[in-house]
C-alpha cells in the first residue's frame, strides 16, 4: 500500500514574514558593511602596491653602478619584473574589488519586476512618481520580505566577488614582497660590492 504523501507544510503568517524582513534587514546591513570593509583594504593595498612600485622603478632607474654585463645585474631584472608582475596583479585585484558592480545576480530579482530597494532599478524609472508607484505596489508583508531577500541575495554576490579579488590581491602582493627582499638583497650586491661580480 502506498503511504500517503506528506502534507505540505503551511505558509507562513504574516507575522513570520514581517519577522524574517526585520532579520533580512540585519543582514543587508552587515554585508554592506562588508563591502565597505572590502572597499576599504583594497583602498590600502592599492597603495601599498603604488608606493613599491615606484620604489622598484626608482631603484631600477639607478644604473650608475650597475652594467649589463654583470651577472647579478641580469639576476636583479628578472627579480624586477617578477616582483612587478606580482605587484600589477594585486593592484589589479584592488581595483576589480572597488569597480561598482551594477549587473543584477542571475536570479535575484525575476523579471518583469524591478526592485525598488537596488539603486540600479530606481534609477531607470522614467519619473519620480513612477517610483512612487512602484513603491506603492509592494503591498503586505510577504512582498516587502521577497524584495528585501532579493537585494540580500543579490548583494551577498557582490560582497563574495569582492572578498574574493581581496584575497587574490593580498596573496599576490605576499609574492611580490618575496621577490622584492630578494631583488634588495641584488641590488645591495650591486651597489656594495665594487664590480658586482660574484
């Protein structure tokens, strides 16, 4: 005998979605904290990135002591351009982290309905009172949770995109300071040492 099928569970009350929306909004503000969060390393390590650089170039600009037929002069300029290398691949991580991001998660909000919480949407209504009328549309509590989920959802996407260009950045600038105390460590050499040779 076929057991029967399992009652569907009941939907929620209107309670339990003005309590979720409450809950939702909680979380909508701690991930754009997040984002600032983000926003803000990679603020720093673009720096960073722009001031070794520079020292790099600078100290690589000094050939006063240094000739290419020195065998640690040749070791010293594929060191720079490694360490560069490393250094332009974190401070392009930085910027992909802080470059606004404006194209909706797959998903998040079904069409044809826009948000009326996501910048991006409110913008590309035609007049203010189209907004008001958008606005005015989302009535009850279970449209205010499914538009708040939405932008939750949708902002959680931009929030790991951005943590994950951080996490790039900072493990290409660790490679690039490696390879910057090894390319130091030639150029005292060079600049030290009379000749530079080994």
């Amino acid at each position: 005998m076929t057991p029967p099928p399992n009652p569907a569970p009941p939907s929620p009350t209107d309670a339990e979605y003005k309590a979720a929306t409450e809950h939702l909004w909680k979380t909508y503000e701690a991930i754009n904290e997040w984002i600032r969060f983000a926003d803000a390393k990679a603020g720093a390590l673009l720096t960073i990135n722009g001031v070794l650089i520079g020292a790099a170039i600078s100290k690589i600009d000094n050939k006063q002591k240094f000739h290419p037929d020195q065998l640690f002069y040749w070791i010293a300029l594929v060191l720079a351009v490694v360490c560069g290398a490393y250094l332009v691949a974190s401070a392009k991580d930085s910027l992909l982290c802080i470059k606004p991001i404006l194209k909706d998660k797959p998903g998040a909000f079904p069409p044809p309905k826009p948000s009326t919480i996501y910048f991006e949407h409110i913008a590309q209504n035609p007049t203010l009172n189209d907004f008001h009328k958008a606005v005015l549309a989302v009535k009850g509590d279970k449209l205010a949770f499914e538009e708040i989920a939405a932008q939750v959802y949708a902002v959680s996407e931009v929030a790991r995109q951005k943590h994950l260009h951080i996490s790039s950045s900072v493990e290409s600038l660790k490679i690039g300071l490696r390879f910057g105390a090894a390319l130091l460590i030639v150029l005292s050499y060079l600049t030290f040492v009379p000749g530079g040779q080994p």
